[in-house]
C-alpha cells in the first residue's frame, strides 16, 4: 500500500491561513486535493493536520470532500506523518505539503514507480533540485520512516520529517532528475506574491482545462514570463533553512 500524507496547517508564519486561501473559488488545499485525486500510484491521501483549533476547519474542509484527516502534534510533524499512517500499516509513504496547489500526478507516478522499481528507502526530487519548487515530492520506505521516527532528535529533523533520511547515510537514496533544469521557478505558496503567481496560472489555464499539466504551466510562463518574476524575491526552502539555525543554536547551548 502507498499512502500520501499532506501536511497542512493553518499557523503558518508567512502567510496565515495560506492553505484555505480561494483559489478560483475554492480553498487552495481543496485544489491540490483536486490533483492529487488523478495520481494512478497512491492508494490512500491523508491530510495531516495539527491539533491546533484552528485546524478545525482543515478537518472540516477533509469531511466536506470524503478525504481522510488526521491530527498530530503542531510542530513533530514527522511524529504527526508516522501516526497518521501507522494503523495502515503502507509500504511506502509519499510525504507532500499543502501549500503546492500546483503538484503534479503524473510525476507523483513516476518518482512512486521509480522509487518500487529500484527499492530504495528514500527517493525524492529535491536532493538536487530540478523541478520547480512547489512539486517537492518524497518517498519513503515505510520502516525507513519508522527508524527515522525513533533515531532523529534535532528539532529541524523532527519538524521538516525527512533531513534524517537525507543527511544520516543510514537509507538508501535516489534523486529523481528532470530533463531540463527549471529549479529556478517557484510554484510554492509561502508569501502573498507566491499566492498571487497561483492564482494567476489557474486564472489562465483551469477554465480551459482543469486538469491542466506542468507542461502547460511552463507553456503558460514562455507566453507571458513576467509571471515567473512575481516571487522570484524568494529563496527556495526559506522554513528549513530557519529551522537549521535553530538547531545551530541549540548545538551550541542556546535554545533562546
């Protein structure tokens, strides 16, 4: 069995509430559910959320639309990732974020079916970015994640789910490349500007298509590459990058 677990919640530091953002209509995590949906390779999606009030209205928006929720503690969110498909008991485990509306199915298929194919532990498309960011995609070994549960204690590992798979040596690992490099382009929503760029690709791809490609997205941002400068302002992976200076001072005996 391979289970998706999407992390949502609505504290985000940046952009509160990002996840339930309209997006043509509809909350922002409703529509990454959307695409989700015509991945052939996942058995089972779960929204992981916290257990914080306000993700009240995540679990709300999961039963409004028969998807399956779960809540876990705000910020272990590998602990959060581990429960909520533990009673499952899946092979494998594909680790996405909500706040990437423009996720991709077909390339979901592809890293899963790489990932079965050479039996890795921990395969993913961001140990050297080529995708776009915002179609982060990993996938886990479910007793790999397991062993990563029990072993990593720096807040970051506990908190971004995967560094202890990435960074121990411990796991077999495989990054999935893409032909032509487009890691320069931000699809993620973090930051208003990043909402925004969103919007404006729906706004000109959905209406004709609602099952639109990245193809088409990359088609769209030749046509009009002002789009692509919206958010460029922002660094890639900005919250982890945080996280690592937390756990610099935490090394160094101040937690402050």
């Amino acid at each position: 069995m391979i289970i998706a677990v999407v992390q949502a919640r609505v504290s985000s530091a940046r952009l509160p509430s990002k996840v339930l953002a309209p997006v043509m209509g509809e909350p922002m995590l409703a529509r990454q559910l959307e695409r989700l949906g015509r991945a052939r390779n996942l058995d089972r999606v779960i929204v992981a959320a916290s257990e914080q009030p306000g993700d009240d209205a995540i679990e709300r928006l999961c039963a409004d639309r028969s998807v399956e929720s779960f809540r876990g503690s705000l910020d272990d969110v590998l602990d959060r990732v581990v429960a909520a498909v533990r009673p499952h008991g899946p092979d494998h485990v594909v680790r996405l974020t909500g706040d990437c509306p423009l996720a991709d199915p077909e390339l979901i298929d592809a890293i899963v079916a790489h990932h079965v194919a050479g039996g890795f532990e921990y395969t993913s498309n961001t140990l050297r970015p080529t995708y776009p960011d915002g179609l982060d995609t990993e996938v886990v070994a479910y007793p790999a994640l397991e062993q990563a549960w029990r072993e990593a204690k720096l807040p970051s590992e506990r908190e971004h789910v995967t560094p202890y798979l990435k960074s121990s040596g411990r796991f077999r690992t495989e990054n999935f490349a893409a032909a032509v490099d487009h890691s320069r382009l931000r699809w993620t929503v973090d930051e208003p500007e990043d909402l925004e760029l969103v919007r404006e690709i729906f706004a000109a791809l959905f209406p004709a298509n609602p099952a639109f490609s990245t193809d088409d997205v990359l088609e769209l941002l030749r046509r009009r590459p002002e789009l692509a400068t919206m958010n460029a302002m922002h660094r890639r992976d900005e919250g982890y990058l945080r996280s690592l200076e937390r756990d610099a001072r935490i090394v160094a005996g101040d937690a402050t």
